[in-house]
C-alpha cells in the first residue's frame, strides 16, 4: 500500500486508520530504509550517471545551481521577501566540500510502497543524486510538515519530530547532522521555490486568480535564525 495524496493521509487513508504505535513502527521501519541507503558504499557501484557536485565545491553545489535556475528572475520578482532571502542565505553559508554519498532525492513517505507497516519498495528516483544524505534526512520530515501545515492539520500520533529522527539516523548511520540547521533551511526554501513554480503554472491557466500563500515559505523565518546563529 502507499500512502495516499488525494485524500491527504491526515485527514482520510489507512495511515490515518492505524494506532499511535503502528504508525511509530512504520515510521521506524521507513527511517532504517533510508539509512541503509545511505550506507550504501558509492565506489562499489556504477553512479556515474547520477548528479554531483565537481571537484573542490560545496557538496551540494549542483543541487543549488539546479534550484537556483528553477527561482527564475520573475519568480523572484513575485515570491515574499523571507523566501529570497532564505535562498541567498542558504547559497552564502552552503557546506564545503564532503564525501558524497547516494541519496534517493525524493524522501517523503509517499513514495514507498508498503506491506505490513514496511517498506517494500522506494520508488521515485528522478531527483536521485551524489551528496551529503542530510538532504534526504531532513527533506523526509520537512516535507511531512510543509503539506502538514500548507493543510491547517495536527501531526498524526507516532510520527517523530524531526531531531528525534535524525537522533535515530545518526545512531544507525554514524554519519554526523553538524549542519542539519542548514539542509532544514534549504529543503524548505527549495520546496518553496517549487510551490512557485506551481503557482506560476496556476496564474497562467487562471489569469484571474489571485496570488495564493507559500505555506512553505511562511516555515522559513526560524530556520533562517538556526542558520544565521
């Protein structure tokens, strides 16, 4: 089974159906997912194909030049303030150089299939790249919470906050969250830029229709004080 979209699974859907602990387990079981794929051992496999950032730059530095050409001049032009300033934040305080490791690109929990309350299948890799897997780890919660909020509802019982999570993945993984501050800011920010994305395409069909609020912009203001220190 896969989570559904339509109803959002806050409101209606089998997940919404289980037990606080069921949904603790599920929760659990997608997290250990996901750090096992971030164990995965990059040289041991052909990932050429996949999206990197180039020698000496911040690695995540094709992430950023691929969002950056996504926030067009009249997006910008049109998006609240927070939300460009947010963008340039995260451009000027973007980690250094790391070890790049396989990240999935798109961790939300909509996009695994499911049986008996684990996963079975992760599907969705368009957006998979080499990179720091902090990306992966804080876009599955932030995600979560940005559709949580953009829909007025209450996070359902079970699911962890988001430094418990990345408490967990830590201990499973090893890897360090140092800079997780900074992928919160910029998983929210590139969200937002999406949504604008999705508002232009909204305008052009309903020139009628009016400016709608970036819920995820409106997110942003205290990630860009956890950055900012």
């Amino acid at each position: 089974r896969i989570p559904p979209d339509n109803p959002p699974m806050v409101f209606a859907g089998w997940v919404k159906e289980l037990s606080e602990s069921e949904r603790a387990t599920m929760w659990r079981r997608g997290l250990e997912t996901l750090a096992a794929i971030h164990r995965i051992d990059v040289r041991r496999h052909d990932l050429s194909r996949l999206p990197r950032a180039k020698p000496g730059e911040s690695v995540v530095a094709h992430e950023l030049r691929k969002f950056d050409s996504m926030f067009r001049p009249d997006l910008r032009a049109g998006a609240t303030p927070v939300l460009a300033e947010a963008w340039a934040l995260a451009r000027e305080k973007a980690p250094g150089p790391g070890e790049a490791r396989l990240c999935w690109g798109d961790s939300r929990v909509g996009n695994v299939i499911w049986r008996d309350l684990a996963p079975v299948a992760v599907i969705d890799w368009e957006m998979a790249n080499l990179s720091d897997p902090l990306a992966d780890l804080s876009g599955g919660s932030w995600s979560e919470r940005c559709n949580r909020v953009g829909l007025g509802a209450e996070m359902l019982p079970g699911i962890p906050e988001p430094h418990e999570a990345y408490a967990q993945w830590h201990e499973w993984t090893g890897l360090p969250i140092d800079d997780i501050a900074w992928y919160e800011l910029f998983t929210v920010a590139r969200y937002a830029i999406v949504l604008e994305l999705k508002f232009a395409a909204m305008r052009a069909a309903n020139p009628e229709m009016g400016p709608p609020p970036n819920f995820a912009a409106a997110l942003l203001p205290p990630l860009l004080a956890a950055v900012r220190g």
